[in-house]
C-alpha cells in the first residue's frame, strides 16, 4: 500500500490517510481481509506523527471500513449496510453539490463527471 502525502496541502494529513485508504477500497487495491501496516510502521514509512495515523485508523473504523483486531491489527472491513451507506453518501453529496452550484456548475457538468469518476473505478478493478 502506496500512501503520498502532500505536506503542502490545506487538507489535514490524518484526513489525507484515511482518504487514500478509502481509495484503496473504491478502487480493489485494498480488499476485504487485507491488514493494513501498524500504526508504527505506517508512521515510519511515511514519515509522519503516529499519532496521525492513529487518528485516521480511528475515523476508518468509525465509518465502518476497517476493525481492529488484537491478533491481526487493522484490518480492512467494509459496513456492507447499503442503507447506511447511501445516507451517508446523500449527505456527503448535498454538500459537495451546493459547493458546484455556488460556482455555477450545471446538472449535465456533475453528470458526466460522476461518469467519469465511475469509468476510472471501472478500469482500475
């Protein structure tokens, strides 16, 4: 597992963490079943606070992508609860929409680009 983090950016590292490694998921790269590294390792490896990563951990399992297991550390779990999901989904989108519209993006714009987001995750399966 590859994750890049952009010290330059606005977006908190923590977030960052927990956001590729959702795209891990999204994309089949991390499947269910698979461990991702400790805490520790993770850290190291990437260069940053373990602490951060900690608290991406934490917000995975929150949502319902990893467990923690003592013998097996964190591993890759998805809340199959679709309900769930698609409430959390229209939440996220109400508020990703209203940002386009502020910024006059049109019903055909969103449209082709969700298209285009669904092509990728297509080809990278």
């Amino acid at each position: 597992m590859v994750i890049e983090i952009d010290f330059s950016s606005d977006e908190a590292i923590y977030m960052q963490v927990k956001n590729q490694i959702i795209m891990g998921i999204a994309t089949s790269r991390l499947r269910e079943g698979d461990t991702l590294p400790s805490v520790r390792q993770l850290a190291e490896t990437i260069g940053i606070n373990m602490h951060t990563v900690n608290k991406a951990y934490a917000l995975l399992r929150q949502e319902g992508f990893v467990t923690i297991d003592r013998r097996r550390g964190t591993v890759i779990s998805v809340d199959v609860n679709k309900i769930k999901a698609m409430e959390e989904l229209k939440q996220n989108l109400m508020v990703v929409l209203a940002r386009g519209r502020c910024r006059n993006v049109g019903r055909e714009e969103v449209h082709q680009l969700i298209d285009e987001i669904f092509d990728e995750y297509q080809r990278d399966r």
